[in-house]
C-alpha cells in the first residue's frame, strides 16, 4: 500500500525566521536540524495556525540532507518548512508499523538522490513510499516485535555509552580537569614529550578496493578507530612513496588536525602499516614521560579542544593545526606510573565495550532481519 493512502502529511510552515529568537520568547519552534536531535532552541515569536503544533508522540521526516523519521519527544512545538508530520489513518495503519517500516525506505531514497549541496526530498516521493498491505492486527503485531528488537538494540547501544562515561569519570577522578590543573601537575609542550609530531601525506592518492589502509579524518572518532565503516585504500606503489613520511605504528596517537572535526584524536589500532592523510596529525609520545592511552583522553576532554582550539587554530575557510603549532600545546604530566595506571583501567573497560559492540550488532543484525521479514510479510 502506498504511504498516501494510509496516512496524513502535513508539511511545516514557512514562518517568517525574523520572528525567530534563542530567548525562550514565544513557542519552541522544530526546524529541520532539530529532527535529528529531537529538541528545539529556536523560538518562533508570532502567531501561527493550530494546525501546524506537533506534540510528543508525532512521526515527523526532515526533508533536507540526511531523510529521517523520529517519534517526536521535544514537547509541545510548531512544524516549520522542509519538516512534515506523518499520522497514520485510523483503522488502516499502524503507527508503530509505520515508524519502523518507513525509514528503510527513506534511506533508499536517499542514496538514490543526486544533489550539489544538500539533498532535498518532495511530498511526492514521501507518497510514493511502498508498505506492505496487511490487516491492522497483524501491522500491531509485527510493530510489537520490532519494538522489542529495537530496545533490545537500544539497550546495548546505551551500554557502550554508559562504559564511555565511566571511562570519563575515572580520567577526571584520577587527574582532575586538565584545564584548571588542580592537581597542579608538571606541564610541558607536546614536542618535549614526543619523539615524532608530523602528519600524513599532502597528496591524494587515486583509492583502490585493497592494499594498504588510508586513513583520514572521516575514520577517527572519539577514543577509537573506525575503518570499517567507509574503508579506503591504496596500493603498493602510491604507500610505499607516502609510507615513508611518517610510519604510524600500533599505538601512536592520531588527531584530526584540519577541518570540523580538528582536535579529535584516537589511538592507531593498526598493528600493520597504513598510510595517512595530511588532515591526520601524528604523534609519537615518549613512553616513559606520556601514556598514549593518557593522552588521547588529554586531547578529547572538551575543555582541552576549546582551549587548544581558541589559542592554536588557524585558518580561513579551513581551520586546521599546523605541525609547528602542535608541538607547543601545553599538557599536563602527571606522573607516568599514575599514566600506566589509568591505562590499564581503560583496558579492562576496552575489554567490556568489544564484547558489548559484539552484542550490538548481533542485536543490530536481529532487528535488520525483522525488518526484511515484515517487509514481506513474513513475521
């Protein structure tokens, strides 16, 4: 059955954005990067129609960019433009069938669609959406079991960040803010206890399917490598020109040192070689003054980036760190027997989060097949 016939959309309005404040004046207003978040900080200041409130509970898709649907939880809000409301008939579609069934499709849609800045997604393709047509008891039942699989999912996700937290709380417990330095531990420049502060290749080499890892920013996340997500690689010939710039090794520290993301920062996971991108700052720490583990907490704790951000960054249009800025970031040093210490706490903490990614995307590949099942009316 098409989505057309089985539910209402409404589209946001265009309210005029001079009406709109961050004071809190007015009713909270849901623009289209509030989908993702669900939570406003805008607020519309003006008269509106009844028509467009969006309360808890409401499917809404953002239109522009990433084609998501969210059960609204921001409270009570108006629907601005390039967000719609969808609610499903009475008597013909299940709302829990509907959230859970239509985002596959969204997400179709969007890999399909070209786009020179942003993608935009029409009410006409919203319409054409395709849900499999079967009787209201049986879209019930099949929401029911989806929802346990995605709070089973849910569950495991909030594990691992439950496990990042405490992770967190023992770097503060342990060395204090590494801002205000309460402790008041040594402090020297990065460059004093490194034995290498370089970055990676300055040219881009054409990606193949396999060879050598190519890193980039778009791989480092907070804490951890992440290359198996979007994977790129080059070939013998183009690593063994660039390899020899700056060897990444098991360990060694990596920071995003250009772009949005600059100042994320994550160990080499690597125990073979890889090749670097330029936006990628490498850092090898001198064991016995700095613990890597240490240090890449040191980089991620948010009130170091700020710091580290307001008084090295450079850059117009792109703002990066250069390798002569990095090696006088100032750290603190506290003693590298406590460093050793904190390591093998976050180790032991490591160890639990691979067994938890392990029950996710178990948990991830039940609710998939789920999916796939109610797609065909198999559940």
């Amino acid at each position: 059955m098409k989505l057309e016939n089985c539910v209402d959309i409404l589209s946001g309005y265009a309210f005029k954005s001079k009406l709109f404040n961050t004071e809190g004046k007015g009713i909270p207003i849901i623009r289209i990067r509030d989908v993702t978040s669900n939570s406003v900080s805008t607020y519309y200041d003006g008269s509106y129609n009844e028509e467009y409130l969006i309360s808890n509970g409401d499917l809404l898709i953002g239109m522009d960019g990433k084609f998501n649907l969210i059960e609204w939880q921001g409270g009570k809000a108006i629907l601005n433009q390039r967000v719609c409301k969808i609610t499903p008939k009475e008597n013909i579609a299940d709302k829990g069938f509907v959230k859970f069934l239509v985002p596959k499709s969204l997400k179709e849609i969007e890999d399909k669609t070209s786009f020179v800045t942003v993608k935009h997604l029409s009410v006409k393709k919203i319409k054409e959406i395709e849900l499999p047509e079967l009787p209201l008891k049986t879209q019930q039942r099949i929401a029911a079991i989806l929802d346990d699989a995605a709070a089973l999912r849910d569950k495991t996700a909030q594990l691992l960040t439950e496990y990042d937290l405490l992770a967190q709380s023992i770097f503060l417990e342990m060395f204090g803010d590494p801002v205000l330095n309460q402790e008041e531990w040594n402090k020297d420049k990065l460059i004093q206890v490194s034995k290498q502060i370089t970055d990676g290749t300055h040219h881009s080499p054409k990606p193949t399917k396999t060879g050598y890892p190519y890193v980039t920013a778009k791989h480092i996340k907070e804490m951890s490598l992440e290359f198996d997500a979007k994977p790129t690689f080059v070939d013998k010939t183009a690593h063994e020109e660039i390899y020899a710039r700056c060897q990444p090794e098991f360990n060694d520290v990596l920071l995003i040192k250009d772009g949005a993301t600059t100042g994320v920062a994550c160990l080499n996971s690597f125990k073979e070689p890889i090749s670097l991108l330029s936006s990628v700052g490498l850092i090898k720490p001198n064991k016995q003054l700095v613990n890597p583990t240490f240090l890449v907490f040191w980089f991620n704790h948010s009130g170091v980036k700020q710091q580290l951000i307001r008084k090295f960054m450079s850059g117009a249009a792109i703002k990066r760190y250069t390798i002569s800025k990095m090696k006088k970031f100032d750290l603190i040093v506290p003693p590298i027997e406590l460093q050793n210490q904190f390591a093998e706490k976050i180790a032991l903490i490591e160890q639990q989060k691979a067994l938890a990614k392990q029950e996710l995307q178990e948990s991830e590949d039940l609710f998939n097949c789920l999916l796939q099942k109610a797609f065909k009316g198999a559940l």
